[in-house]
C-alpha cells in the first residue's frame, strides 16, 4: 500500500522553477521593474494578452520564445537585442507581424532596463494556453492577398 516512488509533479515544477531563477545571473542586479518599464515603452503598442493593439500581444510572443530558447538567459538576451534594434531578420516571434503592424522601432533603453523588461516579458508565459500553433493564426481565411 506505499506509493513511494511516485514523486508528485508538483515537486518538480517547483525545483526545476527554483533551479532556473537561480541561475539566471543579471537578476541581483536588476533593480529596474520590468512591468514598469513595459508599462512605460510597450504598453503603448503591445497589449499583454489579445486582442492586440498596434503590435502582437505578449502572451504568444512570449510562449514563442519559450519554445525557440532552451534557457531563459538566451531568451532575454535575443530579446533585449531585439528591442534595442528591432530588424526583420532578427524577428522570430511571429514573422507576419511585420505585414500586419510594421517592423517595431527601436526603444531607447537603458541595458538594465532592456534585461528588466525582457525578463518580464518572458516570465509573462508560464505554459497553458498559448502553446505552440496557438495565437496570430493563418487559417483564419482573410483571402485579401490578391496581388494588386
Ligand atoms: C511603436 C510600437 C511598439 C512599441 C512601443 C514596442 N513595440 Fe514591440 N513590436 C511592435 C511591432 C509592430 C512588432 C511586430 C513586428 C516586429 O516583430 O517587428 C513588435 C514585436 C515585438 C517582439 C517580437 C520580436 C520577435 O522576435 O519576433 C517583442 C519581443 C517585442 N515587440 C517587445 C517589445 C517590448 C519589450 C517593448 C517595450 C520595451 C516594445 N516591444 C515596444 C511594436 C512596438
């Protein structure tokens, strides 16, 4: 009657979350709020979670890094690089984005802002529903693509 080698999931989640927050290293330093920086230089473009505004919402940006970066640290980085100076070549999120909204300016930031923001923004997907193959669809059958 022991379960004893069942080790509940729950366990692990919360080790594997500890582990990685730990090893992420710019997090001591990173006095800027993220959410306040997001809320200052983002929110104006980029709602959180759909419907979006003037640019994807972060939601599925977010699981879309999840899912391109094994670590947290590289997300961050591509990230923040990003944000400095957006290019369409750098652009992994969502590539369509670019005909529906423009290529993404650059935002002047501090480093220590850029890492806040980033970090925010990556922390922002904790799994669910905005999984891969959910979010900006194709298929939603818009048909306007006839060339002119
Ligand atoms: C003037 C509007 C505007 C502002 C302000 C803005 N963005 Fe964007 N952002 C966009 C648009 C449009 C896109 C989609 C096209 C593209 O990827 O360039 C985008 C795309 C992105 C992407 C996806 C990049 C990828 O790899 O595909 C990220 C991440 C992002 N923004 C983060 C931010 C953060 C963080 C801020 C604030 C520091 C911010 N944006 C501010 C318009 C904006």
């Amino acid at each position: 009657m022991k379960h004893s080698n069942r080790i509940p999931a729950i366990t692990l989640a919360i080790g594997i979350g500890v582990l990685a927050s730990g090893t992420f290293p710019a997090k001591a330093s990173a006095a800027v709020d993220g959410k306040a920086v997001f809320d200052k230089s983002c929110s104006v473009c980029h709602s959180v979670a759909p419907p979006p505004k003037s640019a994807p919402p972060i939601l599925p940006i977010a699981a879309r890094y999840h899912q391109r970066f094994p670590s947290r640290a590289e997300g961050i980085k591509y990230m923040a690089d990003f944000i400095k100076s957006p290019t369409k070549e750098k652009v992994l999120a969502d590539p369509q984005a670019i005909s529906r909204f423009g290529l993404m300016p650059p935002i002047p930031l501090s480093p220590a802002e850029l890492n806040a923001v980033a970090a925010w923004v990556w922390d922002q997907y904790t799994g669910g529903s905005w999984g891969p193959g959910r979010g900006q669809g194709r298929g939603a059958g818009q048909g306007d693509c006839n060339p002119q």
